[in-house]
C-alpha cells in the first residue's frame, strides 16, 4: 500500500510522469490566462494543490486532450511518447471521477456495514480485493512508477489506497496488501491473474481499465493475459489504451476493448543539436568491437560515456570487462 510522499527518490519518477521539471517550475508560479491549466481541465482543487505541491504549473499538451475526455467517461485510445506525461493524462482523470464520487458518496447516510459472517468453524472469509481502478503495466518498474504517481496526485483524497502486485515481492505481502481492498490496482498482467484465478481479486465493480505500453505487453506476449482479464470485467467499464503505436495487432486489441473511443496522437518533437556528432563503426567480431570500444573510451577528451546494450546480461558482462581493463 502507498501513502502520500512529500520527500523520497521516488518524487523524480513522478515529475517523470508529467513530463515536466519540479524544478524549474516552482509552485509559486501560475501560467499565462491564455494557457490551459489543470484547473480549467476539470480537476478538483484537491488534486490541482497535490501538484501545485509537488511543483508542477502547466499540463502537457497529451493531458490537455486526455483529462477532459477521461473525466466525461470517454474510452481513450493514445498514442504519446515517452516523457510526455502519459502517466498523468490517465491517472488524473482517473482519480478526479474517483474524487467526485467520494463528494457523491459523502451526502449520502451511510448503510449499516454488514459483519464478517465466518464459516461453521468460526474462521473469517477470504479477504477479496474488489478495486475500482486497474492499471496493466508490462514490467514492474512501470508499475513502481504509475504508483507512485497516483500517490502523488492523490494524497489530499481521502480512502483512495493505492496498491501495486509485482512479481519479485513475496505472495504473502501481496495478500496483506490485497486484504485492505485498494480502490486502485497496478500490475503485471501474470501476476494479477495469478490472484485472480485464485479468487483474491473480484474485477466485477471495475469502473476503470487503463492498458499502459500495450505494445509492449502484446510484443512480451501478454495477449491471452489481457484477454482473460478483460473477460473478468464488467462491459461497462471505462477504458483506455496507451501505446507507442496504434496499428497492428493493437488495431485488432482496440476494436475488442474500447467502445467508440477518443483517438488522441501525439507526435514526438525531433529537436536538431548541432554539438551531437554521429558515427558508424563497423566490426569484424566481438573482440574488435572489444578492442575499438577500449580505444573510444581511452580518449583524453572524454570525460563520460553512457554505453548501451541488448540485454542485461551483455551489460553485466560489459561492466565486469571495463572494470578489469582499469575503468571505474
């Protein structure tokens, strides 16, 4: 379970999410009145202060056409790059209906809460997560961040828990985590349908489903996934899609999930930078590439050098190369 954060690393992934920089964009500033802000979107001014609070001052440009449709209850289809902000133009939305039925809620008696009632040896039920917002991430470092995210914006809510189900985290910290209902649910498509096979997560009362790099959930092979979760959910829910790209198999997923949707594209900005020289260096084999990249780093004009490669384990092996040739 997540609780507000004011100060922690997390806080950068965050600004991440919005696609902006806290720091250069002190809360104390307002934007010009001709500029959308996220006030005149439609946010209530309790998740306008969380992110005033956190410092941030404008919606970018993929917010300013996802908030407004996703608080209408539209089903969204988005294609946005990375660094735009996507985390925030389906999690604010999200939050602000979440928001409002609380205000809903709150001039209404209260119904008496039914007990517990236990099985003829006394014991109590199994506790069964019954969330209002599931967000599908393809790996838990998204998750991790969508989570902190939606703490982030919603700290000034009252009872909206936030819960992310990982793989790597121990079974019965998931079940702990489950047993207190978190209103919203971020996870990896196998994990959560390992809880949902085993009746510790009812999607039945789902009113919002978010679908985050579905591309890359459909390219890891999460198909057959989403599709038995999204079987679990009620036909009247709410969803939206996120993906780098909208043809292809995420053409065919669309026309299954999403009822009349809103299509919002978003185009990245190419940026020319004159300083940036790009080179080819063609190799014979493993150990001239071995040899050339010695010799590149070895330059008295480079100071660092960022190096990138296919997988984790290249980069393990890579590492441990340099660090006996002598580089720290």
């Amino acid at each position: 379970m997540t609780s507000s954060i004011n100060s922690s690393p997390l806080n950068a992934i965050a600004d991440q999410a919005l696609g902006l920089d806290a720091a250069a964009a002190p809360a104390a500033l307002e934007p010009a009145s001709d500029e959308p802000s996220f006030a005149s979107l439609g946010l209530s001014p309790e998740i306008v202060s969380a992110l005033q609070a956190a410092g941030y001052v404008k919606p970018t440009p993929v917010q300013q056409r996802a908030i407004p449709a996703g608080i209408a209850g539209r089903d969204l289809l988005v294609s946005s790059p990375t660094g735009s902000g996507k985390t925030a133009a389906f999690m604010l939305p999200a939050i602000e209906r979440f928001a409002q039925l609380q205000k809903a809620q709150a001039q209404q008696p209260r119904a008496p809460r039914e007990p517990n009632q236990g099985d003829r040896r006394g014991r109590r039920p199994q506790p069964v997560a019954r969330p209002g917002l599931l967000v599908l991430t393809p790996t838990r470092e998204l998750a991790m961040q969508v989570t902190t995210a939606a703490s982030t914006y919603g700290k000034h809510l009252k009872r909206l828990r936030t819960v992310s189900i990982l793989g790597g985290v121990a079974y019965g910290q998931q079940l702990m985590l489950l047993a207190k209902n978190p209103e919203i649910l971020v996870a990896t498509p196998g994990r959560l349908l390992d809880h949902l096979e085993r009746g510790r997560i009812d999607l039945s009362e789902l009113k919002m489903l978010v679908l985050d790099e579905a591309d890359r959930m459909l390219d890891m092979g999460f198909i057959e996934d989403i599709e038995t979760i999204v079987e679990a959910t009620p036909e009247s829910r709410q969803t939206m899609l996120f993906s780098a790209t909208l043809d292809g198999k995420i053409g065919s997923l669309t026309s299954r999930l999403l009822k009349d949707p809103e299509r919002i594209e978003i185009q990245q900005r190419l940026e020319s930078r004159a300083n940036i020289a790009q080179t080819v260096h063609y190799v014979d084999d493993r150990d001239h590439k071995d040899r050339l990249l010695d010799h590149l780093l070895r330059d008295n004009a480079l100071d660092q050098a960022i190096i990138f490669t296919a997988t984790k384990i290249d980069a393990d092996q890579l590492a441990g190369r340099l660090a006996d040739a002598g580089f720290q």
